[in-house]
C-alpha cells in the first residue's frame, strides 16, 4: 500500500517528505481556502517540484469546462505532470475517459457506492476514491465498500486502483492495510502518529535508562557547582557558599584538604533551633554536622549512585576524586533524567 499525504501545507510537506517513502500529495480547493492559499496556480506549480506525485482538482459543470481545467492547469510551468481529481458525476466520468484517452491520470473522488466506484473504473479512472470518514459519519460500512473495491479489481483484472481517504485516525490506516486498498492517503497528523505506542514508549525508556546505567558515570551528570569550606571556617561561610552554590549542601574538609563531612541545610535550621543567632560567627568544627558523609568516585557508574541512594536514604552524596571534593550528586539530579521515580524523593 502506497502512502499519499493530504494536504496543501508545505512544512508539513516538507516533514512528510523526510520520511523518504511517501509517494505522492492529494490536496483540495477546501485545504487551499484553509491555509489562506489566494494563488492557487502559485501553489500548485511549488508542488509539482516538491512531491513524486501530486493530485490536484479540475472542476467544470461539463465534460468541456473539466478538460479545459485539466488542460489549463497543464499549461502551467510544472516540473511534472499532475493527476487530475474529477468528483463522481456523468460529467465527471465522460471527462475522464476523454483525459484518460489522450493518456492523462485521473482520480475519481467522492465515492460513496460500489455502484459510483464501478463507473469510474470502466470510465479507466487511474484511482477510485471513497471517502472513509464521511461515510462512517453518515453510519455507512466504508471498510466494507473498500474491500468490495478492492475485489471487484482484482475478480476483473481492472487497472484502477483503490484509495482510501477522509482519513481521521490511525485506525484508519490500519484498516485500510487490512482491506487490501492500493494507496492511502492521510494528513500528517495522523501520518506522524503512527509509530505511538503506549508500551513502545515504555520499552524504549527502559532501554534508554539501562544503557545510560551501564554507560554513563557519576561524572556526566554531576553538578558543576563544588562548594567547600574547611571545617575551621565559620558558619557564616557556609551559609555564602551554599547559597551562591543554590545547593542544599556544603562539603567539608580538613586541613589537608581530605573530606571530613557534610554540612546541610537541615544541619543549620537545627543548629539555628537548638543555639540561636550566635552560632553564626562559630567555626563548623564546633557546630553539628555528618562527619560520616556519603561520598562516591566521580568515575562510578550511574547504576552505583542509584544504588547507593536507594541504601543510604540520603538527598546528596559528596562526588570525590583522590579522596578530595570534586562535587554534588543531588537525588533531583537522576530524577531529571529519569534514573529515579519521584517515589524515592
């Protein structure tokens, strides 16, 4: 089955087009008026240039006045020629014999019966077109007029082929595999839907969430911000730091430069509960902090960081290098990326 694009708009276009397999573009007088399109002719010669294939209407009250159309329309500087789409009436049907006759394509739209549908086959039309939606609307069994197409085609050995249109939905796409139809044609919304999928979403994200565990380490995602202080500075220091830092931490070290804990925000609104203001200008070795951090190598693997926030219940780990402070790894760090559910918050 051949998939067409319908439309008239030419980004969508040109997004349809990356694909690399869409055949060709059916469009409407209607679409035109819908995108503000003034210059038909204008429109139409960009298309012919931008689509393998491209199906556009020719109107007339009479044979005479839909071939003159056609013929018009033929008279413009195409890069190719166009197939023309003719609605299903007397008119219609003469008019495509004619142009199919002098070796031009035609498209008979508008199809609501497998008696229009059989007319325009013997007037050699090169598509039959019912329209799906339409027909549903209306509480008609369209999928069942696709099939009765598709078979009186192939029973007969005509060369018309089936297109289904008035698409809505990827449903409809999938029906029209299943009734056999030779071409669908479908606007891109529902053209750029047809991949979703509820559990392919979900088996690509545990894919994505396990390569980056096995792949990344503690390193790639780490905060760039490194606040430390040394544990005989004061208080006050600490508090610049992790503000200036927006961490809810401070790492803190000895006089070689060692880690010798953590001081966390919790740590100073108890420390502010407990002694009040004057504790402000106290050194931190002499105010409460964890002297037992929670520390990992900057080059572990991200599976190890998750696991070892899982263990130790905490908020932050202090990244080392050699021992020494080389930053922050926050739990709203793997949350963001999704290494962490908001239930281990």
């Amino acid at each position: 089955m051949d998939l067409y694009l319908d439309s008239v708009d030419f980004k969508e276009i040109e997004q349809a087009l990356e694909f690399g397999f869409i055949k060709g573009l059916t469009t409407t007088p209607t679409f035109m008026h819908r995108h503000g399109i003034t210059d038909i002719d204008k429109a139409i010669v960009k298309l012919s240039g931008m689509v393998p294939e491209l199906q556009v209407e020719a109107l007339g009250d009479s044979p005479d006045s839909i071939i003159a159309e056609a013929n018009r329309i033929l008279s413009l500087p195409l890069e190719r020629e166009p197939v023309f789409k003719v609605p299903i009436s007397n008119e219609g049907l003469i008019a495509c014999q004619r142009l199919t006759k002098k070796g031009h394509r035609v498209n008979v739209h508008l199809i609501y019966t497998l008696n229009q549908a059989y007319m325009a086959i013997e007037a050699g039309a090169a598509f039959v077109c019912p329209l799906a939606g339409r027909l549903q609307d209306q509480g008609h069994d369209a999928i069942k007029l696709y099939e009765q197409c598709v078979e009186v085609i192939s029973k007969h050995k005509y060369q018309s082929k089936v297109m289904f249109s008035s698409v809505r939905y990827p449903e409809h796409v999938r029906q029209a595999l299943l009734a056999g139809v030779h071409v669908c044609t479908a606007p891109f919304s529902v053209i750029n839907r047809l991949c979703e999928n509820s559990l392919t979403a979900v088996g690509t994200s545990q894919f994505w969430e396990h390569t980056q565990l096995m792949t990344q380490s503690v390193s790639d995602v780490m905060r760039p911000e490194n606040p430390v202080c040394m544990i005989s500075e004061t208080l006050t220091s600490a508090m610049v730091k992790m503000t200036e830092s927006r961490l809810g931490a401070v790492t803190l070290v000895n006089s070689q430069g060692d880690v010798a804990g953590i001081f966390t925000d919790g740590d100073l609104r108890r420390s502010l509960q407990e002694d009040g203001e004057k504790i402000l200008t106290k050194t931190l070795d002499k105010i409460g902090f964890s002297r037992n951090p929670i520390t990992i190598d900057q080059d572990a693997s991200l599976e190890q960081a998750v696991n070892l926030f899982k263990e130790s219940q905490v908020d932050s780990i202090v990244v080392i290098a050699d021992n020494r402070p080389s930053g922050h790894l926050d739990i709203q760090d793997l949350v963001k990326i999704g290494l962490l559910g908001q239930e281990h918050l």
